[in-house]
C-alpha cells in the first residue's frame, strides 16, 4: 500500500534538484579548497566532478525526455528536503568540521541518488544507470574524505 504522506515528484523537479545538487557540491568543495590549502587538488577534482555530474544527468535527461516521461511518470518522495545539507561553514570551522559536513553531503547525496535510479527502473535504462553512476562517484568521494577525516585526527 503506498504510503499516504508521500508526495508526487515530477522528473523534471527530481533533475533541477540534482543539478542544484551538484552546483551545491561544487561550489562548497571549491570553498574548502581555497579555505584550508589542505589537498587542495582532492577537493578541486570533487568540484570538476560535480560539474560532470551535473552534464551528465543533464544530458540523459535531455536526450530521454518524452511526453510520456514527463506527463505520465513520478517519483514518490516524502521530502526532497531530507537529502539537503547545509554546506555553510562558520569563520572559525576547522578543517575536520568542513570534512564531516562533507561526508554528511555525500550519504545524503549517495542516498538520494540511489533512492532515485531505484525509483526511475521501470524507465529507459539510461535514467537510471546515470543515477547510479553519480551515486557511485559519490560514494567514493565519502571513501576518500572518511581516509582524510582519518589521517586528520
């Protein structure tokens, strides 16, 4: 039975959020990188990674997109909301502080990727495989920054 507090999502809303998604990402990881001068070519690799990310969502979207995708498809959220991070640093964070509000953006970012390519598997193939592909690139951006975290301490 579905569950009556989830709410109806367009694809079109699902794709604006991951590109505001990886915007996001790409703009904090530069931040961090020019912040701390600590591996700033780890943290600049995750921001151009992001940009791809957001081409390449982008661009399956735009080369799958249907009358029928839009019209007659959704996905069942409870709330988008609850794949956001706030990537705001105070003045005085440290560096292990960006790293965990980093590892915190990519489960969530991990999460709501897979949670999407899982939902959108009854599609064209290509809709979720790009889902995954993203989800997987994050996961192992949350693999580097745990080693990071790791060696910070």
């Amino acid at each position: 039975m579905p569950d009556p507090e989830a709410i109806e999502v367009t694809t079109s809303a699902i794709m604006s959020f991951a590109e505001k998604l990886e915007d996001d990402a790409s703009k904090f990881y530069r931040e961090i990188a020019e912040r701390y001068k600590k591996n700033p070519e780890t943290f600049q690799a995750f921001a151009k990674e992001s940009a791809n990310n957001r081409v390449l969502l982008t661009r399956t979207y735009q080369e799958t997109i249907t009358d029928a995708l839009e019209a007659g498809f959704s996905f069942r959220l409870f709330s988008l909301g609850g794949y956001l991070v706030d990537t705001t640093l105070a003045e005085d964070a440290r560096y292990t502080d960006a790293l965990k509000v980093a590892l915190e953006l990519e489960e969530n970012a991990t999460r709501f990727y897979m949670d999407m390519a899982e939902q959108s598997r009854s599609l064209l193939a290509t809709i979720p495989r790009a889902f995954n592909k993203v989800a997987e690139n994050r996961g192992k951006r949350k693999l580097k920054l745990e080693m990071l975290l790791e060696a910070s301490k």
